[in-house]
C-alpha cells in the first residue's frame, strides 16, 4: 500500500511594522495617524486577517483596515489618537502567535514663560523665561518684539515694556511642522511727573511774613515790628 501525504511549509514568522504620522500638532486639536502593517503568521478566513489588541483593549472598533494599502498577504491597519505616550500593539494570527510591538508618539508642544517686568519707566529691565516641553525635544525659537526686537534665543532680557512674540518650531519633526506661538506682555510703572510749583504753593501765611522780613533786611529795608 502507498500513501501519499503533502505537508505545507509553517508559515512565515508574523511579522508587524508600527508607524507615526502627524495629523494635526496643534495642541487644542492634536492628532497622530498610527499605521500597524501585518504580514505572514496563518491569516484567520473571516474578518480581518489579524487579531488586534491596543494597551490592553480590543481595537476592533478603533482600528480602520486601510483597503488600498492592504492585499490577501498584508494587511494595514490604522487608528487615530489625540495625546502622546506609549501604544502597545498585540497582534495574534489564527495559530494564537502573538507578537507584542510598542511606539511613542510625542506629546502635544507647551511653552510655559516667566516674566520679569520692569520696575523703573523706560529701562530695560524686562527679561522672558520659558521652557517648552512635547514634541521631540529638538527646539529652534524666535522672538519679535517692540521697535523691531529680534531674537533666536530660548530665553530672553535686557527688554523694554511692551508684548512679545515667541514662536518654537519643533525641528526634529521637520520646519514649520510643529509650530507653537505664545505672546507675552512685559509692563512697566507709569511714568512719575514734576509739574511747576511756585512758593506760596507750599507755604503757610506766616512762613510767608518771615520771608519777606528776611527780604527787607537784605535790602537794608527796616521792618516795621
């Protein structure tokens, strides 16, 4: 008696690829693109090619299969998030081989500043902390700021009253990517005035008398008392 058996090659060891792209850096409207692309392992036959779970939750309701990026051997999958952290993707094919991948998507771009005002009118006493946090990590800055202030440091001063504009671009993530603007206000006391005053502004009527004896005596006056 002759038998014969085919025995299929095991599958390919799953393979999964994780991506970052920014939708939107403003921080009132953060947003990145997460693109999870799986290959080889045994591929289930009803739904998604794939079993997805994200930090712990099932995704299935995340996770949006990208149809034009996708073919019977890949299959590419991506989600949306709105604040930056670490994403751990576990993803199981049909044979229950799981491979755990994990990606860190920045935080949201911040400037907190530190104003010292100036405390004598007109001086140059102003000076502009800031620090910034987010992004990655890779600042170039830019100020203006009155009569045509310009400046490329982080942090500022010998400045006089008025508002200035920082703005940090984030350089790590390409120029212009990741802008973040904050304005600051520098003040300063109001201006002290010395208006004329004239003698008998400040003296009573006896100080008066008294000057004008001491004024008939220089002038070899006799006083009458």
């Amino acid at each position: 008696i002759t038998e014969t058996f085919t025995v299929k090659p095991a599958p390919m060891q799953l393979k999964v690829e994780l991506s970052d792209d920014i939708v939107n850096c403003d921080p009132e409207h953060y947003q990145h693109k997460l693109t999870v692309k799986v290959s080889n392992g045994a591929k289930f036959t009803t739904g998604n090619l794939y079993r997805y779970v994200v930090n712990g939750t099932s995704t299935s309701l995340l996770l949006a299969k990208d149809a034009a990026a996708s073919t019977s051997d890949v299959e590419v999958m991506t989600m949306t998030v709105d604040d930056g952290g670490e994403y751990t993707f576990v993803v199981r094919d049909a044979n229950d081989c799981e491979v755990v991948s994990t990606i860190e998507v920045p935080y949201p771009l911040a400037i907190v500043g530190n104003v010292t005002h100036v405390t004598s009118n007109g001086s140059l006493q102003g000076a502009i902390d800031v620090s910034v946090t987010g992004g990655s990590g890779y600042y170039t800055y830019s100020w203006t700021g009155p009569d045509g202030f310009t400046s490329d440091k982080a942090n500022i001063s010998g400045l006089k009253a008025g508002e200035y504009e920082g703005v940090v671009v984030d350089t790590n993530l390409g120029a212009g990517t990741c802008t973040i603007t904050r304005k600051f206000k520098i003040e300063e006391p109001t201006e002290v005035k010395i208006s004329h005053w004239r003698e008998h502004d400040v003296i009573d009527s006896r100080q008066r008398e008294i000057i004008k004896k001491i004024k008939k005596l220089k002038a070899g006056v006799k006083n009458d008392d």
